[in-house]
C-alpha cells in the first residue's frame, strides 16, 4: 500500500516514514509546497494533515487524486500518534 502525506511538521518526516513502513506501506511525505509535489502519483491513501498545511497545497492534492481510487483522510493534528490511528483503522482494511 502506498501512502501520501501532505503537511505535518518537516523535523518529523522521518517519523512518519518509518511509522508508515511498521506498516509495511511506502510512504512519501510533503510538509511543503514546492515543484516535487507535482508527481506523487495515484497513492492508495493520501492523508492530509490540515493544521499545517495551506488551502493552496490541500487543492493541489486533491486535484491529484480527483477521478483516481485514491482514500483521502483528513487530520487537524499532524502528531505521529495521530498517523497511528489512521494508519490503524486503513491498515487493518486491507488485510
């Protein structure tokens, strides 16, 4: 399973990478806006953590998934704790 984060705090990318892997997912994470987000391609899961992250960013990735079999969940705190219970409850459907 692939998984998209977009916003979050960037000291805390690495944390949420190896969280997603416990996970066995592969994860990329975008705390900022910059050219890369262009190609995230289509994740299973595209969590958006909306307390850190820009109107601008949040429209950009949703017009990424728009028309894709692509999950969105959105989460005010950008917390790993709160990355656990989301990786928990859509985790636990794919097995």
């Amino acid at each position: 399973m692939s998984v998209v984060i977009v916003g979050g705090n960037e000291c805390m990318s690495r944390r949420y990478i190896e969280l997603c892997k416990s996970y066995n997912c592969k994860a990329k994470v975008y705390p900022l806006m910059k050219g890369e987000m262009r190609d995230f391609g289509t994740p299973d899961l595209l969590v958006l953590f909306t307390g850190t992250v820009s109107h601008k960013m949040v429209h950009c990735a949703m017009s990424k998934t728009r028309g894709k079999d692509t999950r969105v969940v959105r989460c005010h705190s950008a917390s790993v704790t709160a990355l656990k219970s989301i990786m928990d409850e859509h985790c636990a459907q794919e097995a």
